[in-house]
C-alpha cells in the first residue's frame, strides 16, 4: 500500500492516503451490508472468467470482514475504495510485492486487466490498524496462477533483508518479513513494521481469473487476511 496509506490509517491522518495512488475512483457510498447468495450445487470451471466489472461484487462485506477481524465497528477509507494502484518506491524493489498488496511495481509486466481495492480501519485499536482487499482480473486463470507463483519464488527472499518503503525521511517506513509460508493454494507472510504497535498479515492466491491481494494489520492479525482471502474464493465459486 501507499506509504501515505500506512501512515494515515496508522496514524489516524486520513487526509494523507492518497499520495502516491494512482486511478482511485472513490465510490459515492459505503458499500451495504448483505448477505451472501448461497452457493450453488453447480461451481462454474476453473477457466470461467470474471468480468473487469464484477470485482466490486468480490469483496468481503463489512460485516464478515469485521467478524473475521473481531472487532465491533470498522471505519471505511472511501478515497482508497475503488479501482487503482499503490506506486510508492521501495527497496529493494523485487520486495513491494511483500509489504504493499495492489503495487504497481509487483504487477508490473503481469499483464492485470483492472484491480479493485476496498480499506477499512478499526478505530478502537491501540495498535496498527488496516484491512485491504485487493482483486484483480487477468486473461486467464493461468495468467493469473502464474502470477501468484512467481511472488511465490519471491517473497521467502524477502525475509532476509529489511524493506523501506517510501523516499520522504518523514514518512520512510522499515519493514520486516518474519515467516513466508503456502498454506494450501495461498500464499501468507508475516510482517511488522519497526517502531509501530501490532503486526500485519498478508495473503495472495489466485481463483479463475482473479489474484486476491489481502493485508490485515491489527495486534493480533494471525489467520486473519487468509481467511478473507478464503471468503472471496467462496464467492468466486458462485459469481459468474
């Protein structure tokens, strides 16, 4: 995510999430809390493609992303809800993919059609606070495995070496990268950032055509953006 993103959630400055964001179009409303459709005794194929147009009905709802997080009330970042991608510097570079969910330089050369981001914050918590859910579409379900596959290959190298984020000394973050693991089909990392209370998770998989790109930051975030992560693989068993 967006340097300005981390600081401003963190730091309860929300007008600075939008530097360095590049094509946000913020919705008008927050989206409605609904129960999600049964899923059918029929799942649509592998190579059953999403449309660029059908990621917003992906993400988790308010509701299950506050169930999942535990928490009693969210806040929404409107201005960080909609389509786009976080462009802040980080180094080393081949590492933006491991700290920033929906980062241009990781999906560089990916070939991503269009991607969907959706932010919440817990207001009531003493450490760091941040839920992303990012999705984007790809050609093909291959294209976008393939995807997951190299962050795959990439991540564990992360570990070894502390990644800064941003240029600005002000707003310059130092991420570490405790743990990378595949559990099952998704890929899940563990990372703190120094000086700041709590801890993120961050989980990437791939269903049909569309990789799903989570992080939650909380004190506790254990198992909390892989099963967002699982939630919208749910859902893409029945969106068609």
């Amino acid at each position: 995510m967006a340097v300005a993103a981390v600081i401003g959630l963190i730091g309860h400055h929300p007008e600075t999430v939008l530097a360095n964001r590049a094509e946000i179009s913020a919705p008008s409303a927050l989206p409605t809390v609904v129960a999600s459709p049964p899923v059918p005794s029929t799942a649509p194929s592998a190579e059953s493609l999403v449309d660029d147009g059908d990621l917003v009905g992906l993400v988790p709802t308010p509701a299950e992303v506050a169930a999942v997080m535990g928490v009693g009330r969210l806040e929404s970042n409107e201005k960080l809800n909609g389509p786009g991608m976080f462009t802040d510097p980080a180094s080393p570079v081949e590492c933006t993919g491991v700290v920033m969910p929906d980062a241009r330089a990781a999906y560089a050369g990916s070939g991503v059609h269009v991607n969907y981001m959706q932010a919440w914050r817990d207001p009531d918590s003493p450490a760091m606070s941040i839920i992303v859910t990012g999705l984007s579409t790809f050609d093909s379900g291959s294209a976008a495995a393939a995807f997951v596959d190299q962050q795959s290959t990439t991540w564990p190298t992360c570990s070894l070496k502390p990644i800064v984020v941003g240029t600005d000394d002000e707003r310059r973050q130092t991420w570490d990268v405790s743990t990378v693991a595949k559990k099952g089909d998704t890929l899940v990392a563990d990372l703190s950032m120094r000086h700041i209370p709590g801890r993120c998770e961050h989980a990437l998989a791939a269903r049909r055509n569309v990789v799903i790109d989570v992080v939650s930051c909380s004190q506790h975030p254990d198992g909390t953006a892989a099963a967002l992560t699982s939630t919208v693989i749910k859902r893409l068993g029945w969106a068609i």
